[in-house]
C-alpha cells in the first residue's frame, strides 16, 4: 500500500518529492538521516551485514539513539563485508549467514584470517543453527536469534565489545516489529485507533484513491500486530524478572566453579611438580661430583632431559587448564631485552646445535633498552615459537628477528619474528595449528610434545594485547610474527650472580632450617646445603618451624608453602609478628605456580618465591645474595 506523509510547513510552496525505494546499502540510500553512518572513534564502531536492505535500516534506527554506539559501515553479502572490514576497522560486525554469492561462513573465516581479534555476532534465524554453531567454531564471539529484543542486541554488541560470548535467550519480539513499534509515537497510535473507529476512513480513503475497507483492513492490521506486540513484550517482562533471579544464582554456582578450578590448578600442579623435584634436584645434586665416570655423567644428563622434557608437557597441560579457567594474570616488570633476549638464544642454542642447525639472532634498530613485560610469558611465546621452529626444521637455518618501533609517549610495538626453512606448512593446515591438541606434519614429529604450544602462545599473546599471524609454504618453511604493546621503562635490576661451578662458600659456617612436609624434599635440600657447608635443621610443618627456629636459631629458612596442618604462609607470617625472629630470610619453595600464590606468598612476608622443581644453582645464588655470601668457584674458566 502506498504511504502518504502529511504536508509540514517546510514543504509550503514546494513540491513534494516522492520517497525513494530502498534498493542497495544504507551508505548510498540513507546517508541524509539522522542515523546516518560515521567514523567517531569515541563509540562502538559498528558493521552490519545482511541482504535484507529493511534489516539494516532497522539496525541503523536501532543503534543511531544510543550514544555509545555508531554504524561505520553496512554490507549486502560476505564479499561486500570483507571489503568493508578492511576499510572500516569496525568493534563489532553483525553478521547474517544466508547470503547471495559469498555467506556469512565463509566471511567469517576469511575475516578472522586475517584478522583474528575481529568480533563478530551472527544474527540467525534458528536457535539450533547448525550453521551458527560452525561460526562459532569459525571465530565468531556468539549469535543472536533475528527476533531478539532491541536490547538483547545492544547488550550483546556491549558484552563481546568487553570480552565475552553471547548466545541467544528467549525473544517473542522480531527485531523489525520491535523497530516499527518504537517508530510510533504515543500520539501516532491514538491516531491510528481514531481512524479504527471509522471517523476519518472516508477522507483517507478519498486521499489515497482506495476503498474504505481497504483503508480499515490496514489500520485494524497494524493495530493487532502492534496490541500483539504489547503482549508479548509484558510476558517478555515477566520472565526477565524471572530470568535475573536465575541469571544470579548462575553467577554464583559459576563463581564457586572458578574458585573449585583455581584450587583445582593449585593441587595439580603441587601434586605433579612435588615427585619431580626429588627426581631433578638429586640428578643436579649427583652431577656436581667432580668423581663421576662418562658414562655416569651421560647417565645423569640423560636423566635431567627427561625430567626437563615432562615437566615441559605438565606445564603445556597446566597452562592451558589456567587459560580457559581465566585465571592467567599478568606480572609486569622491568625486563632489559638484551639480556632476556640473549638468555633465550644462548637455551635454544643448545638445541639447534643438536641438529646441526644455523641459529641466527638479529637484533634490528628501535628496540629500547628495558621494557615493563611479563617475564615469564614472553619467555615462554619465544621458546614455545623457537622450539617449533627447530623441531621441524632438518637443515638449514632458524632465526629470531627482534625490534620496535614508536607509537606513542614511552610507547613501543615490539615486533618478534621466527622463521625457519624447514617443512612448513599446506594452507589448509594454518587454520588448525592453533587449535587445541592439534598438531600437523608426520607423525614422528607429531609425537614430541603435546599440541598445546600454539594454543598457549596465541592466548598468552593475546593476553598481553597483542597478535601472531602465521605464515608458511609447504616445503620451503614457516615465519612466526608476534607483536605486543610494550611501555618503555627503567633499567631493570640484574639478579643475583649464579656460580655453577661453586660448591661452597667463604665465612663462617651458617644455619639453614629446611620446612618441608615431604620427606624426599627435606632429604634434597639437606644434603644439598650439607655439601655447601650449611650447618641444617629440619622440621615437617608450619608449626614446627616456629618452635625450631625458637632454639636452632637460623640464618636462613627454606620452606615449602603447601603444607599441612600450618602451612608456609601462615608460618611466616606468625615469625613476621614475633619481634625476636622478623628478621630471619624465608625463601618459599613451592610446587604452586600460578601468580596469585606468588602474589600471597610476598604478601606473607616472605623474601623470595621459586617454583619446583627448583635450580639449584638459581636456589644457591639467591642463599648467597640473602645472607651476601661469596662462592668458592671451584672450576673457574679461564680469561
């Protein structure tokens, strides 16, 4: 039915152009309204994608009243929207996947290829979609049903804006009806219901040039729709009211569950870590004898790379069970790159040397001298990147490209790059390797760890803000390229000096109490600081620590922070109040190795936290910086 719109004294003395139909995208045929679409940087940038051009218009009208969101771009199929992508950049895409030429699925993959922090909400027709689930699979952030309310909409664009899945809850609203209806103006439907009544349809009627049924049919039609509309969205309310009590007992049963699985990681990781420090710290302890045969050392040295290659896989397993649980956090500090970058070629050194492989380190220009970092997890995206690279590359060379450039104030993008000229890698691989438990190439090669490096690496590169991108071809070898947001920051402080060769030290002779309540670890410890000349105590808990430091009167105490019945922190902090024994050093040795257990452990009071299965050589550097001892280096290499 045509739709005549009533004269206003803009249109005096003009004539009125008649409307324009709706054929293509809402930049060419709406770019004159008050949605229209923009740039500002300051809201939700917004992509909408669907071949029903009444679809966007309605998402246009819906987002222009919200101030915290803006419409950049919109597309009438995949091709359209990967096009737009590129050009706009936008925070969130809305996407439809019934589309003709190029779909919603293949857009979706082809956008998180090259995009892979790109969000995406599927806007679907059915709550069982098989197609919306192999999105989801394909990288989109969750789906919303066609007929969700307004402002199940806008509170999905806001929650995967801030991070999180959305997936679709009941709606009995389709979102155009929803659009119409807010379109109206109280005073609009009154009218609507006086033209009902019979009062103007003859003159409506003569307007127009169409019967006076006519004309009733219409207005009774889209007064039932709008009447049913008010229905549905009382009982739509009702159940909200029903679903927030729900929704907070969710909340809660899912904040019990992150506590279960953060005590979870605690024990596995103390009840896996504990029997391979016996293991590692006694064939360390052993390799120090000056009196071993070859074959013993080999023996020993075999003993300490398997031992190194499971504790490897136990934290591959460990780090990936505290990435989906959400318990990864960040510890930055001040990291000087030279040196922590020279500490991972001189580990990966080693391994290539075993291949017979070039190892090439290229330092570019830019890279500032210290930035603030999470040690431990830039570490492990290099080795886990490296360790790659070696495995699958049988000759030739691997390199480790480093360098920055400015973006801002104090500033950087530290850029790392890993290539190598090994198997590489068929394209359709590249879409699996960072997947979970998912490992490509020949199966001997597949057998050497257990799939979890590139998931790890992408999620801890993620988790510090920035991106890894992949490239390969099969036969010639693959390129790794990480960049993350750094800020630039002081020098950081050297840590104390390991002497390998050192197995005693200069002075008096001191006291070191060992707390452990596994036996085999006080056993380790104590013949360790035996052989350096520690004259030791032992005690099997908390409790007993107290008492024994009361009469063995220590220098120094090591100490196991799981323990039962007291365990290491509540021990330290019962010694931090007693005025007679604050001042004695504690140094947690402990099997939990997650940062917020760092974190209690210094809030405790105590001085220094190494994790298990421990170095000896980085335990007896920090002894001899705790009580400034000077190490007798037995075997020292000559200038």
């Amino acid at each position: 039915m045509a739709r005549a719109r009533r004269a206003t004294s803009a249109d005096r003395g003009s004539t009125v152009a008649p409307q324009r139909p709706f054929h293509g995208p809402l930049q060419e045929d709406f770019a004159q309204r008050d949605w229209r679409m923009t740039d500002d940087l300051t809201r939700i940038r917004i992509l909408c994608v669907d071949d029903h051009p009444i679809v966007r218009q309605g998402i246009a009208t819906l987002l222009s009243v919200e101030p915290d969101m803006a419409l950049v771009a919109d597309a009438a199929d995949g091709r359209e929207a990967i096009q737009q992508f590129r050009s706009h950049r936008p925070d969130v895409t809305l996407m439809d996947l019934q589309m003709p030429g190029m779909g919603g699925l293949d857009a979706i993959g082809t956008i998180r290829a090259e995009f892979p922090d790109a969000q995406i909400i599927v806007l679907t027709t059915y709550a069982d979609d098989a197609q919306a689930q192999r999105a989801l699979q394909a990288g989109a952030c969750g789906y919303l049903l066609k007929n969700a309310l307004h402002k199940e909409l806008l509170a999905a664009i806001r929650a995967v804006r801030s991070g999180r899945r959305v997936l679709p809850s009941e709606g009995s609203l389709e979102l155009a009806g929803q659009i119409t209806h807010d379109a109206l103006s109280p005073g609009e439907i009154s009218l609507l219901r006086f033209i009902a009544q019979g009062n103007a349809c003859p003159a409506i009627a003569r307007a127009l040039g169409l019967s006076e049924e006519t004309v009733e049919g219409q207005v009774h039609g889209i007064l039932s729709k709008l009447d049913a509309q008010d229905h549905a969205q009382t009982e739509t309310a009702q159940l909200h009211r029903g679903m927030v009590q729900t929704e907070r007992d969710a909340r809660h049963a899912a904040e019990a569950a992150n506590r279960a699985k953060s005590e979870f990681l605690v024990s596995m990781s103390h009840e896996l870590r504990t029997p391979l420090n016996g293991v590692l710290g006694y064939a360390q302890l052993l390799s120090r004898d000056q009196g071993l045969s070859p074959r013993q050392a080999r023996g020993l040295d075999v003993i300490q790379q398997s031992g190194k290659h499971l504790l490897g896989l136990i934290n591959d397993i460990l780090d990936l069970a505290r990435i989906e649980a959400g318990r990864t956090e960040l510890n930055l500090e001040p990291v000087t790159l030279s040196d922590f970058l020279q500490e991972v070629v001189n580990l990966m050194q080693v391994k290539a040397d075993e291949k017979h492989l070039a190892f090439v380190f290229d330092a570019g220009e830019g890279l500032p001298e210290a930035v603030l970092a999470d040690k431990r997890q830039l570490r492990q995206v290099l080795l886990n990147l490296l360790g790659n690279a070696i495995k699958f590359t049988d000759q030739g060379t691997v390199t480790l490209h480093a360098g920055a450039r400015p973006t801002g104030a104090a500033q950087v993008l530290l850029q790392l790059d890993v290539e190598d000229t090994g198997v590489g890698m068929h394209a359709h691989e590249l879409e699996r390797i960072f997947e979970p438990f998912e490992q490509v190439g020949d199966a001997q090669r597949r057998s050497g760890g257990t799939g979890l490096g590139l998931t790890i690496t992408r999620a801890l590169v993620k988790d510090m803000g920035g991106q890894v991108q992949v490239s390969s071809e099969f036969g010639r070898g693959t390129r790794f390229q990480v960049e993350l947001p750094m800020t630039v920051a002081p020098p950081a402080k050297s840590g104390p000096r390991k002497v390998p060769g050192a197995v005693r030290y200069q002075g008096p002779q001191r006291r070191v109490l060992v707390v452990d309540d596994i036996a085999s670890n006080r056993a380790l410890m104590c013949d360790f600081l035996t052989n350096a000349g520690f004259e030791v105590a032992e005690a099997s808990d908390g409790g007993q620590m107290l008492q024994t430091t009361r009469s063995f009167r220590p220098d120094l105490i090591l100490m196991d922070s799981v323990m039962q019945p007291v365990d290491g922190l509540e021990a330290t902090r019962r010694l931090r109040r007693d005025a007679d024994l604050a001042g004695v050093p504690v140094i947690a040795i402990s099997a939990a190795a997650t940062t917020e257990h760092r974190a209690a452990c210094l809030q405790a009071g105590v001085n220094v936290v190494l994790v298990k299965p421990v170095s000896l050589d980085t335990l007896q550097a920090h002894i001899g910086e705790q009580l400034g001892l000077q190490w007798i280096e037995l075997n020292p290499v000559a200038d």
